[in-house]
C-alpha cells in the first residue's frame, strides 16, 4: 500500500490488526478462561476437517504464486485515474461513502455482531462462584464489617 501512493490505508491496516490481536488476547486467552485440556481432547475429532481445509488454503497459495509468475500486475494500467489534486483520505472517503457503501456498511454489522458475540461470551454464567448481593452490601454497617480492639505490647488479636 505504502509503494501505491496509499498511506493511509498502510497505517490503518496496522492499526487494526494490531487493536485486533490485542482483542484476540484480551478476550480469548484472559477472560474466557477456556479449558485447553478440553479442546485438545477434540482434536482428532477435527482433524480430517482441518486437513482439508489446510488443502484448500495450500490450493490457493499455490494457485496465487503460479498467476503471479506468469505475468506482473501493472498497477498503473489496472487502478483507476486519481486526481492528484485529492488527498488520499479525501479519495478514500469519497470512493467509500459513494461506490462501496454497502459493503462499508456490511463490515460494520459483521463487526458489531462480533462485539456482542465476545461480550455474550465472557458474561456467562459460571458454576461454583458466588454471586455478589448488592442489597447485603449497601445493608452492611461499618460497626458490623470490623471489630475496633487494642492489644497489649507482644499480645496478638484473637479471632
């Protein structure tokens, strides 16, 4: 993106997918509390699944790397005229808002329904925790909550 004249879009791309990992990070690993053992334990189930898939994905990979020495992309004959007058933030905007709305639009609710996929997740009900009792605690007095008592020099407090 950088070597297309496209700044913008270079900066954003690490943005996000460095605010991504840390979601990754933050939701998955340290609020989930997922059982590793568990999942391991499904492996084999998987596996002819994700071998396929991983043949898939090699299937493309190879499929990219063949189209790609069979000739270059000419990016200049092949990317639209730009004015050079515009900024890019300007062009992107406006080729955004305008030709790709729809799409634009679609990334957003795939991303709004992914929020609230992590937050339905990490606000389950887990079993053997205690739940808090608000009204127990705005009952509480301080008189009830802590015992005021003065030892004597080299005698300890009683519980």
């Amino acid at each position: 993106m950088l070597l297309l004249g496209a700044e913008f879009i270079a900066l954003l791309l690490i943005i996000v997918y460095v605010g991504a990992v840390a979601v990754l990070f933050l939701f998955v690993v340290m609020m989930l509390d997922v059982d590793f053992a568990a999942m391991r334990a499904g492996f084999a189930r998987y596996l002819p699944f994700g071998t396929l898939l991983a043949l898939v994905l090699l299937a493309e990979i190879v499929f990219a790397v063949l189209a790609w020495r069979v000739g270059g992309i000419e990016t200049a004959a092949r990317a639209a005229p730009v004015n050079v007058a515009v900024p890019n933030i300007e062009a992107l905007g406006t080729v955004l808002y305008t030709r790709y709305l729809f799409i634009f639009e679609a990334a957003g609710l795939v991303l709004l329904v992914a929020m609230i996929g992590a937050i339905v997740l990490t606000h389950r009900t887990r079993s053997g925790l205690r739940p808090q009792k608000v009204s127990d605690q705005i009952r509480r007095r301080p008189e009830d909550a802590t015992r005021n008592v003065n030892p004597g020099v080299g005698q300890g407090v009683e519980l």
